[in-house]
C-alpha cells in the first residue's frame, strides 16, 4: 500500500491518499504562523486505520516543518504521542522561552 501525503494549505490540513486513490484517507490539521505549527487534529478513515497512514501524515508533516525551520505545538494527542515514540523529532518541539519574574 503507497500512502502518498500533500500539503493543502487552503485547507490548513495535510491530507493522506493511498495508492493513488481520490478519496483522502487521512488528514492532520493544523495552525502556522512564521515560526511554529501547531499540529489540532489528525483523522484516519476507519477503513485505513492500523496501516500507516497516521505515520506517513506524521512523518512528511514533520519533515516539513524541519525543512522550513519550524518549531512544532503538538496539541493533538496523535502528534504528541507519535513524536514521544519517534525521538529523532523531539528537537522539533516548541519549548516556551517566557520566564515567570519574582
């Protein structure tokens, strides 16, 4: 099974199609500004779960953040736990540099 993945900004979604099918299989949501993408929501149709198409949307959607110098919120609970799982993405996460003064 090929998953292939594309980023549709218009939609602020990148959606998944598997063996070059129309039909979109999955999609992983997300808000960007300049410096950061927030990862809101990923879907996998049922009938596609279980079968890499949350990985590959992870995988290119990291990716691209890495190539374009994004810091990644991963407010979704798939992202979160996909990145905890894959630690080569770690330095990708958003750390907050705000400090609390006495």
């Amino acid at each position: 099974m090929a998953v292939e993945v594309t980023d549709a900004p218009g939609a602020k979604r990148y959606e998944a199609r598997v063996d070059g099918k129309a039909e979109v299989a999955g999609v992983a949501e997300y808000i960007r500004t300049a410096e950061l993408v927030a990862f809101v929501h990923t879907e996998v149709s049922p009938e596609y779960e279980g079968r890499g198409v949350g990985a590959a949307l992870a995988r290119t959607a990291l990716d691209e953040a890495r190539a374009a110098n994004l810091r990644v919120l991963a407010t979704c609970q798939f992202f979160a736990g996909w990145i905890a799982r894959h630690p080569e993405y770690q330095d990708l996460l958003y750390q907050s540099r705000s400090r609390v003064s006495d």
